[in-house]
C-alpha cells in the first residue's frame, strides 16, 4: 500500500512507493542520451520524474493511467523536487486504493445530493422543477454527478468538487435574489444545477482526472445543451420560450467569447448567473493558491488558473500589527536637561572673535 505522499517527500530522501503515471515519454538530453520521463502523481500533487538507466522494458510495459512501485531518491532541480528512479514495475491490484490516487473533496458528498435534492424540490416554476428533479433520478447521472470534478485544473479540481461547486451556487443564487428581488430565483436554481452537467461526459476520473475524446472535441458546453435539451424534449408540452430561455442560460454562462461562450449573456439572470459562477471558480482557485506550501512567508504559491500569486493577508497583518505594537511599546529616554549657561559663557559667546587666516576661511565655506 502507499506510504509516501508528494507533498511529504524531502530532498535527498530514498522512497519506495506507489504512483499514478500521468504522462510517459521517452526524451534525450542535448548530448544524445535518452531517458525516461514520467509525471508521477497521488492525491496530493503531483511530480516529475526521470529514469537514466535500464528503462527500456519500463517504457515498454507501462503507460499513461497505470499504477507503478517506485524505488527513487527526492533530487531538486531547478527549485523543485524530482524523482531519481531506479527501479520501476506495474503495480498489483490489491496494492492500489484509488483514494490514494485522486484528491476528493473533505465534504460527505451523500449529504451534499441531499442538500442539491431540497433546492430542486424548492424550484417554483413546475416545468423547471420537474427538467431538475427528472435529470436527477436518472441513476447514471446521480452517480456522475455525485464523483465528478468541475475542471481538470481550473477550479474545484478533484473528485466531488462539481457538487460542491453546484452547492454553494445555489446557495449564492438564494443570496443575491433576495438583494436584488426582480431575478427569477427558480432560473438561477435551474442554471446552477444544470450548467456543468456537460462535464460529467467531457471529463474522466476514474483513474485520474482527464478529457474524454468527445470531450476535447465538443466541450462540455454542446454536450449539456444537448442533453439538458434532450430532457426537455420529454416532457410533453414544455413551454418553448422557456426552453429558449434556459438554453441560453447554458450556452452564455461562460460569459465571454473568448471563454468558449457562444453567446454572451443577454438575459438579467443569464449576466448575473456568469459572475455567480466566475466569482465561486475564482474563489476557490484562489482558495487552493492560499493552501498550497511556498516558498514565501507572505505570499501564496503561484495560481496559473488566476496569472498571480495572492498576499496571506493574516500572516502580513498580523506581521505589521506586531511591529507597530513593539514600537508602541519601546520606552522613550527623556531629553536631559539643558545644562545651566555661565556668566563667563555667555560673555564668551558675545564677545567678538578673531578673524580666521584666509585658508581657514576657505574651507569653512
């Protein structure tokens, strides 16, 4: 079974363990050599590593997605930690647990479908209650729906994270429909609940979190018209401009077209839905930034979802906090007392004196 993380390993520390392969290849370095390179990953990151020797029935026998023991010791290159392998195999089925593998959300995702059960049950609209509450009892899409992640990279990235994500949408939604009572709080539940089902077919994460050809080729925005409109089309009677209506809810919500949206928002709810969504996406990417070990005591690793690095906003305030405190707190001597001035002094002071040589002036001037 696994015994060591990525994020545990040390430098110039011996390992022996488990991994997933996420990438295999075969390169050369500048002077001819090959080599063997792997980005070897658990549920806690991930890490590249390189096989010098004797790689040849390795490269051979193993490939992307597969399980592999391995012996290596912790080198740093270029700032980073990589794995020296030397020995290398297929790993058994009964020394993999998968949830070694994949990083899955702390929350108890039953509790969570629970709680996505109670906002559809809460939808007003009968023909938006009824679209929910039918994708919902399919039994293949509760058991996506419930493992899905809703990105590879990007944000809520691990097995759970799209419920999460679809949650506390919902939970927004209830938020800003009461701040602003003129949007229609049953279409933003609706697009909440239904906007990234489109992921549950555009990604895989069984072994490890991934595009699915039609995924890479389609998008997850076409497959969830296509299966939201499918669902629609069940239900007899169906009002089509509400079809209308929610169709372009899907297709705007990426907001921009630059984002891979079709259309942008033209509908209050469909404007207000995309920055519900792009603010919990930015949030929780931000999130994970924050969380993630660097190198800097006031700043977080670097996001490449968001292009920056984000202040520990705790850790510098209390830091200037601390510092003000200290200097507060520094005693103050007291100027001592200015010494009394003699007769003889004074009359010194007043008394005209002598003219300095000519250099002497020079050089005071």
């Amino acid at each position: 079974m696994k015994t060591s993380f990525v994020t545990d390993l040390l430098a110039e520390q011996s390992i022996t363990s488990f991994f997933l392969v996420h990438e295999k290849e075969v390169r050369s370095t500048r002077e001819g050599r090959a080599y063997l390179r792997l980005e070897l990953g658990d549920r806690s990151g991930t890490i590249e590593a390189r096989m010098w020797e004797q790689f040849e029935a390795a490269a051979k026998d193993i490939n992307r997605d597969d399980f592999v023991k391995v012996q290596a010791r912790v080198e740093v290159y270029r700032n980073r930690p990589q794995l020296a392998v030397q020995q290398l195999r297929l790993a058994k089925p009964d020394e993999i647990d998968l949830a070694d593998y994949l990083p899955h959300t702390t929350a108890d995702v039953e509790k969570m479908f629970d709680e996505l059960h109670g906002y559809a049950e809460s939808i007003s609209n009968p023909w938006l209650k009824k679209l929910v509450l039918n994708m919902l009892a399919d039994p293949e899409l509760a058991r996506c729906y419930k493992r899905a992640p809703a990105a590879k990279v990007m944000h809520h990235a691990y097995l759970g994270g799209l419920l999460e994500h679809v949650i506390s949408l919902c939970g927004m939604s209830r938020r800003v429909s009461t701040h602003y009572p003129e949007l229609d709080i049953d279409l933003l539940l609706t697009a909440s609940i239904l906007h990234d089902v489109g992921k549950l077919e555009e990604l895989c994460y069984e072994r490890a979190i991934g595009y699915t050809t039609p995924g890479q080729l389609l998008g997850h925005i076409v497959m969830e018209l296509e299966t939201v409109t499918r669902a629609i089309d069940k239900i007899a009677d169906f009002p089509p401009p509400l079809k209308t209506v929610l169709q372009h809810l899907l297709i705007s919500h990426h907001g921009q077209y630059e984002f891979g949206s079709p259309k942008l928002p033209m509908i209050r709810e469909a404007m207000v839905f995309h920055y519900l969504d792009d603010l919990d996406s930015k949030l929780a990417a931000t999130r994970v930034a924050l969380a993630t070990p660097s190198r800097e005591d006031e700043w977080s690793a670097y996001s490449p979802a968001l292009g920056r690095k984000f202040l520990k906003l705790e850790a510098f305030l209390k830091a200037e906090n601390s510092a003000s405190l200290e200097s507060s707190e520094a005693p103050k001597l007291p100027n001592p007392p200015a010494a009394p001035e003699s007769k003889t002094t004074a009359a010194a002071a007043a008394a005209p004196q002598p003219e300095a040589p000519g250099l002497l002036r020079k050089l005071l001037f």
